[in-house]
C-alpha cells in the first residue's frame, strides 16, 4: 500500500476504529480489500474486509456489504468465516472477520489440478453444513463457487472448508433492504448460476445453491466447468438449454452414482432437483471419507430433518417457501425439539412406575405363602401361621400298649340282674374330620360296685390321635 496515490484508503501502519492496527494486505478485488490486522489490546489477529471508495458511494451496494456482515454474524456454523464486528474508516465501510490461514479452493485447484473423489466430495459436503444453517435461517448465498471456498487449517493441522463472501445472499428484508435486488441485477458468477438466477434473481430459492454445489463438484472432480462458452449472451442460453457434457467422459473413473449426483444437481427445473441440502448430502455420503457421516447429521439436525431411523415431529406443520420448499426452519429447527425430552422424559416415568409395580407383585406373592390362615383345628375355631408343610411321614401304626384287649372288646356277661352295656366301638372317621370320642355310657346300677373306667386313644385314618373312655 502506497500513499497519496492509493485507490483505498487503507496504509501499512493505520489503527482503524481505535484498536486494530493495519498489518499486510491479504487480496484486493475490483470492490473490496482485505487486510491484516492485529487487535492492539487483545494481540488477536483479524481480517478487515474494506469496500473500495468508489463503491461506498453506492448505496445498494453498501447494502450488500453490511447484509453479508450480518447474515455471516448470525451463522454460527465452524465452516464460515466469523464476523466479529464492523464500522467505518475515512468513509469507507469494513468488517472484522476472523484470520483465517491458507487458501481457497480455486488456488487449490490451480496448483494441485483435479482433487481425489473423497477429497472433493469431503469439502462439498463441509460447505453443505454452512449453507444447511444459512437455509435454516431463510439465507441463500447464491454466489458459491471455489474462490468463495476457504480451504482453512485446523488448531490440529488438518484442512477445512469455510464458506466466504455472503455479500450477495438472499435474506427475509424488511424496510430499506425490502427492493434492494431487483429483477435485472446480474450477481454472482454467472458459470455458477443457476438458470432461475440468470432469468429473474428475485426468484431464486434454497435449490439455486443446490445448483452452485453441483457446479463447484463437478470442477472439482474435473478442473472444467460443466457449461462455458466465449461470451456471456452465448453462456447464457448454454446454461438455459444445453446439458452439460456428462463427467464420466471427461473423467474417466468417477463412480456412476456420484454422477448421477452431480446431474441431478445440474436440473434445469429446480422441482427436478433434491429438495434441500440434507437429501443432497445423504445422496453424497456413500462417497464420502468415513468422518463425513457426522456433518450430513448435522445437517439434518439443522434443517429439523430428522433421519430415516428418528420419527418426524408432527407438533408443527412445514410451511411452504419460496419455490415450493417444503422445510420450515422455524417451526423445525432442534432448539425448539422440546417436546421430544418431554416424551422421553414420559418414557422413562413409565418404565419406573413398571419396575414398581413388578416388585410389589413379587413381595406380594412371597407373602402370601407366609400369611395368615384357618387352623385345622375346628373345634376350636383358632388362628395359626400356616408355613410350608413337611415331608410326608406315614400314620403310626397303633400301639399294642393302647390297643384295647380281647376282654375290653368283649367284655364277659354279667351274673347280675343288670348287666353292664357293652363298651361302644371307635367312632367311624369322617371326611369332614376326625369324628369326636363318644362320651362313655352311663354305668348300670350295681349293688356290689362301681364301674371301673380308664382312657384309651386310638389314631384315626388321616394319622391324627383321639382319647375316649372305657368302662366295665
């Protein structure tokens, strides 16, 4: 940077906006600037992005630049480059973005030529989860292309994507934005248009960055872009009826699904092609390097789109928008997935209240073995404990001792005038129970003596013993 003759207003040395001192330039194009910058205070290193001043004199395009500050601002995906905050220096309007270190995917592909097919189909797939949170919040880019493809290093040396230049996206605008493009405003790159946008820009939707993501994939697998021609009337209508030269005869190898992909992307009808970014990268994921399963998740889970094996929340229905698209990122986006943790929370609350009920049953059946029931004996009426019963020990057998003999079965008859009545026999056992003793019988007047008694017990047939009396 010189002085005095400078197109920018920008020198080697300057603080802009009190703190961030200028310290190389990083690239310059024919409306902006970007530079290097150190935080004074904090010793962070930024990128400031400058409008040239011959644009800031055009209010539409100052517009723009302050609509790609704030859609950039509220995408806080890892894969787009941060802003971090704006303002104005000597009349010129700039952002402070985050400094990113390496380069984008055009200087990638002139200095490396045609990229491996999981290579190539990994970046896509890491610009996909940038443009899935762009589209949840009702942003299309509209001008994606390698140049806009930051390939950046990780803390852990490993490259990755970061989605630039959101200068021209199509955001909801409301007041001074609400005519700010108009229907014959040619933007972005015309070889990455779809052909919605190079008919009327007011009429593109989500599908005219399907359209971008093709065209960039297929330079990618190939260095050549899928329609060219010498002059822009002619590319044009090339892009409007013609259909690109199929992949495979350019680059021999390319797995037929992944060009089906590809052509499928390159629909001249966007209704033709996937419906959101989410189909397109599940489409691309059988291509993809192992890791790349977790970005097409986190792009279901931010576009609300739930994967085939998750049910779908009916809470609330999808709204259609522009072009027929059938997701609403408002009524869909995870942060309002609430009542799936009320459900799982209900889930969990049933299958406790379960586990208790199965417990009381089986403490309730164990107890009943030991619970309290009638006791045999009947005269009495009593309660007892009834516990497991014992083995089965057979009845003893009648003891000789207490059997009675010949003579008290049959006493002898009597010289007396009255004879004494014979002694009654064991009382019959019956299935209700043991029958009672017979109480003994009067004893016969004598004139001599009185009877002589004694008691006897006898065992019935359920082994249980009996007492009764037995006079002569």
């Amino acid at each position: 940077m010189t002085d005095g003759g400078s197109k920018h207003p920008i020198r080697m040395g300057d603080v802009v906006g009190g703190k961030y001192r200028v310290d190389r330039v990083l690239g310059e194009g024919g409306m902006g600037i970007v530079v290097a910058a150190t935080h004074e205070h904090l010793g962070q290193r930024v990128a400031l992005k400058f409008l040239l001043p011959a644009m800031a004199e055009n209010v539409e395009i100052v517009q723009r630049f302050l609509r790609e500050a704030r859609a950039a601002a509220r995408i806080q995906s890892e894969h787009v480059a941060r802003v971090l905050d704006v303002g104005t220096h000597e009349g010129s309007p700039y952002m402070v973005m985050e400094y990113l270190e390496g380069g984008d995917v055009a200087r990638v592909l002139a200095e490396r030529g045609e990229l491996p097919v999981g290579e190539a189909v990994g970046y896509v797939l890491e610009a996909c989860e940038a443009i899935a949170e762009a589209h949840a919040l009702g942003i299309v880019h509209r001008d994606l292309k390698p140049a806009n493809l930051f390939l950046a290093q990780r803390p852990t040396g490993k490259p990755m994507i970061k989605v630039l230049d959101f200068g021209i996206s199509k955001a909801p605008a409301t007041g001074p934005e609400a005519n700010l493009t108009h229907a014959s405003a040619l933007m972005g790159s015309p070889s990455y248009m779809s052909p919605e946008q190079l008919v009327s820009a007011t009429s593109v939707d989500h599908r005219a960055d399907i359209w971008g993501l093709g065209v960039v994939l297929y330079e990618m697998l190939t260095r050549l872009l899928p329609f060219s021609a010498e002059s822009m009337p002619e590319l044009v209508g090339t892009i409007l009826q013609q259909t690109a030269e199929p992949i495979s005869s350019v680059r021999p190898g390319v797995p037929v699904g992944l060009e089906r992909v590809i052509d499928r992307c390159l629909e001249k009808e966007p209704s033709r092609r996937f419906a959101n970014v989410a189909e397109f990268a599940r489409a691309l994921l059988p291509f993809a390097p192992t890791r790349s399963e977790q970005s097409v998740e986190r792009i279901e889970h931010v576009l609300g789109l739930a994967p085939a094996t998750t049910p779908i929340s009916m809470s609330a229905p999808a709204t259609s928008g522009p072009g027929g698209s059938t997701f609403s990122p408002s009524t869909s986006h995870p942060l309002r997935s609430g009542g799936r943790k009320l459900l799982l929370s209900g889930v969990l609350v049933g299958l406790l209240t379960a586990a208790l009920v199965v417990g009381a049953v089986l403490v309730s059946e164990r107890s009943r073995h030991a619970a309290i029931a009638p006791s045999s004996d009947s005269a009495t009426g009593s309660l007892a404990v009834v516990s497991p019963p014992p083995p089965a020990v057979p009845p003893p057998a009648p003891s000789l001792a207490l059997a009675p003999t010949a003579s008290e079965q049959a006493p002898p008859a009597s010289t007396s005038e009255h004879p004494v009545a014979p002694a009654p026999k064991s009382p019959a056992t019956s299935s209700r129970g043991p029958a009672r003793p017979a109480s003994a019988p009067p004893a016969a007047p004598s004139s001599t003596a009185a009877p002589e008694c004694r008691t006897v017990s006898y065992f019935d047939t359920d082994g249980i013993k009996h007492f009764k009396q037995e006079c002569r």
